[in-house]
C-alpha cells in the first residue's frame, strides 16, 4: 500500500500492512519511493502520512481509545 508523506508529498511504500492498522503503534516500516534507486526500510510515524489522495489516515487506525465515548453510554 502506498500512503503520502505531509510536508513533501513524497510516496511511502507501506511495508507492514499490520502495523498501519494497529493503533497501538504508532510508527509503519516503510520505503521512501524517491529518486531512481530503491530506497532502505525506515519507520515512518504515522501522524505524518496521508492517503495518496489527500485524506487522513482513519481515527481508528491512530487512536486506541476512538470508540470510548461509546462505552460509557
């Protein structure tokens, strides 16, 4: 899966699928798709990616407690 850095717009090559949907974590490990070579595997926080075409991430995929408010009703 290929999700978009914020501040550059450069692609990332989501490299584990589990970890981008997790939301205890809060880093992917990921390839930079940048200039003509293959880039190495970094982690990349998740608050600084987005959807190719603009959208944020979902809150469920960030937030561990996105359903709380829910409990206590």
């Amino acid at each position: 899966m290929y999700l978009k850095q914020k501040k550059d717009g450069h692609l990332v090559e989501v490299l584990g699928l589990n970890d981008l949907v997790n939301p205890i974590h809060t880093q992917v490990i990921g390839r930079l798709h940048y200039g003509e070579e293959m880039q190495e595997p970094d982690k990349f926080p998740k608050t600084e990616l987005i959807f190719p075409s603009g959208e944020a991430l979902p809150r469920c995929w960030m937030d561990v407690h996105y359903r709380d408010q829910e409990l206590h009703r």
